[in-house]
C-alpha cells in the first residue's frame, strides 16, 4: 500500500509540471497549491488545468502506441537502444512481459497524472465562485469525459487485470475493478459528462477539437467515445445510440474529429512517434503482412513508404517504415469519423442489419480506391470484412490488438520467430501489485 500511495502522491502533484508544455498562456499559478485551486480557483487558473490536461494527454504517447502495434503486429519498434520492443513485447526467447519495465509503467502513469488532474479541474470548477454554474458545468463534463478516455487506454493495456477507477484520495485508493466493470464505470463517467455538458458554457480553449470545441461539439465528442465503449461492451444498440449524438457523417470525409496537436513553439512538444523515413538505429516498420494482404489499388498502403534498404534486428526484417504521421507536427487521432463509420458498420452487423452495415464498409471500400463489397452477406463474412477494414483504416493508431482480442482472435495473428508470443493482456506496474 505505501508504494501505491507514493505513486498516486506523486500524480497528485504532477499537474503542475504539465503546465509547462501548454501552448496557451491562460496566465501564473503564482505557485498555487492543489488547496487554492480547489478552494476557490480563478478562470485563469481553471484555463490552466485545462490546457495542461490537454498537453498531459499527449505525453508518453508513443510508448502506447508501440504497446499496442508490435503486439498486435502492425508494426515492428527495431531499436537499437531497446531491445525489448523486440524481445519482451514480442515474447522472443522466452521472454515475458514484467511489471517493472517502461513499456506499461510509463504509459499507466502518464494516464493517471491526467486523471489526478482532471479530478483537480472538476473540484476546482464545482467550489469556484469566479464562475457562471454554465461555465462549471462544462469545465467539469470537459474533465470526466477525458478521465474517461484515459482510463480507457490503461484498461486496454491490463485487460482483466482492472484498472482503479476512484484515485481522488492517493491516501485511500479505491480498488480494482475488473474490465468489464471498469468498461461499466467509463461509461458512467461518460453519461455524467455528457449531462454537464448539456446546455453547459464553454469559457476555455482546445486545441485539436476543431468544430467540436463549443459544448454541442463537445457532446458529440463524448458520444464518439461513448460508442467506442458500447462496442467494446458488445452493446450494438447503444453503440448505434451513441453515433447518434456524435460527430458521425456517412460519408468520405474520414478525418473530422478530435485529435493531440503538436508545434515547434517554445514548451510545446513535437509529435512522439514520427520518424523521418530510411532512418537507421531507431525504426518503426509495418509488419511485413500489411503490405502483403493489402488489396490491390488501396490507397491506404501510403500509409507506409517503401524503404531504400530493409530495416532488421534480433531476426525481424520490414521494407516499408510506418509513415501514418509524415513530419514532427503531425496530428494523432483521439476518435475521428472513419472509426465512427466503422462503429456504424460494426453495431449494424451485429445487429442483423446487414443491409446498413455493407453500406457502411462500402463508403470505406470506395473512400480508399476500392469496388464494393462483393463476398458473402452473412454475420461472419461482413465481421471478418469489417475487421480487416478497421485494419487497413485505423492504422498505428491504436486499435487492431483491442479488436483482435474482443473477437477472440489474437490466435490469427503472426508468430515471426519459433517461440514467439502474442500477449493477451500487460501485467499491473509493480507499484500496484
């Protein structure tokens, strides 16, 4: 227990270091302690929080990103520096995954400290009284709705292992719930949020969320998210309730959503996961089965550029580097609308509504340079067609492991060397066992 305190102390006061990263000036803390804010917090203050969530969720991206893509063998993380993104994530050598190492206590951290952040924001926005009650309701729908995306991403890493949904208090944690009843408390959160959102003011700036910045957007961005848990639930008529209130358009405008912004500015950050193409020492390639079950005339093989020579290490060749986020700026998608038509496709296939899900693969298919769907028009056909949809369309961006393990289906993917492993699940940090 005393190290589990330590941990979420420590989380605790992290909020301050996210400030620095901010893009925004929303003003000095003037050393404002967690007591002042929540006490009686400014706007500006308030402005800060939020900006500094926002930045915060941006940190240790990439190491989510490779958990999720060398497992799920869409991409290979050859670095010469770190031989377990080949090794332990891989299961080489009777390798395994352990509790202490990076690849699950950086990530799992990084999201906590957002969570204690966003836990910070809504208490400060409910005591403050420099503030309209509109105004607190959307600071506070604005900072359950991302603890709620947060704690997804690290339910997704531990799988049955839980996560902690009630760390407010890092004296008396609350304890672990499983994943499906962690699946059912981010849904909670995300119903609370999206009732303070509704008819809430939004006083405070976002970058990456575009149109979907005021609180109708906002709403819609949480009924994005809210339809991504539902699939994961297997409630396919939620999920289609879901899409209702959110951004979904059925159409090829594939890109509309919310997404982490990066820059060059001064305390900025640079997108974590670009790396220019040909480079040598540290590489990320797709895993050699992208390019080769590709359908002819897919224009989503652009997603990777064919190399000038090979990458490999430790027995692992690729010849096309992952090329989803092509400079240092780039944007990384949180939810966007081709996952969102592809929820539709899904939640409708389930639903025997065949007829809405073919029509949905089919504004994919075409959106990319394909004919139409032309294989058989049953439950299993149009599952195996979406997923390979969701393969191609949602690329490095954090997906084909979680769908792969939801349809019971890790079994199909690769094993690249005699021993090799394709883990179900990360073990909890060591802090936490």
């Amino acid at each position: 227990m005393q190290q589990h305190i330590k941990l979420y102390g420590t989380l605790a006061l992290a909020f301050g270091l996210l400030f620095t990263a901010c893009k925004k000036d929303y003003g000095n803390l003037n050393n404002a302690t967690v007591e002042d804010l929540t006490r009686n917090a400014t706007q500006s203050e308030l402005n800060n929080l939020v900006s500094g969530t926002e930045s915060g969720m941006r940190t240790s991206l990439n190491f989510y990103l490779d958990d999720v893509s060398v497992i799920g063998r869409e991409i290979y993380r050859l670095s010469v520096s770190e031989p377990r993104y080949v090794l332990d994530l891989l299961g080489a050598n009777d390798a395994t995954l352990s509790g202490s190492n990076f690849y699950i206590t950086i990530p799992w951290a990084a999201k906590y400290r957002v969570v204690k952040n966003c836990n910070i924001l809504a208490e400060a926005a409910n005591n403050s009284t420099h503030i309209s009650n509109e105004q607190k309701k959307g600071y506070i729908g604005f900072a359950r709705t991302i603890k709620a995306y947060q704690l997804l991403l690290n339910l997704n890493l531990t799988y049955s292992h839980g996560i902690r949904v009630d760390v407010a208090n890092p004296a008396k944690l609350g304890p672990f719930v499983g994943y499906a009843d962690g699946l059912k408390a981010i849904t909670s959160l995300l119903d609370s949020a999206k009732t303070d959102l509704t008819g809430a003011t939004i006083s405070f700036q976002l970058a990456g969320f575009g149109t979907l910045s005021d609180a109708a957007g906002l709403v819609k961005f949480n009924r994005a998210l809210a339809a991504r848990v539902s699939v994961y639930q297997g409630n396919w008529q939620t999920a289609l309730t879901d899409l209702n209130g959110s951004f979904l358009k059925l159409s090829n405008d594939f890109n509309t959503g919310v997404y982490h912004i990066f820059g060059t500015g001064l305390g900025d950050q640079l997108n974590p996961v670009f790396i220019p193409q040909n480079q040598t020492g540290e590489v990320r390639v797709a895993h050699p089965t992208y390019a080769a079950n590709i359908a002819t005339g897919d224009d989503r093989i652009n997603k990777t550029a064919l190399r000038a020579n090979p990458a490999s290490l430790s027995g692992l060749t690729g010849n096309r580097d992952v090329w989803v986020y092509t400079s240092s700026t780039a944007p990384i998608a949180i939810i966007r609308n081709e996952e969102l038509i592809l929820i539709y496709a899904e939640a409708n296939i389930q639903s025997d509504n065949f007829t809405e899900g073919v029509k949905a693969i089919n504004i994919i298919r075409q959106g990319h340079g394909l004919g139409v769907y032309a294989g058989a028009v049953t439950k299993s056909a149009l599952i195996t067609e979406m997923l390979n949809q969701r393969r191609y369309s949602l690329f490095f961006e954090g997906h084909r492991w979680v769908d792969l393990r939801r349809y019971s289906l890790l079994n199909t993917l690769p094993i690249d060397r005699p021993g090799d492993d394709v883990w179900p699940e990360f073990p909890l940090p060591v802090t936490e066992q």
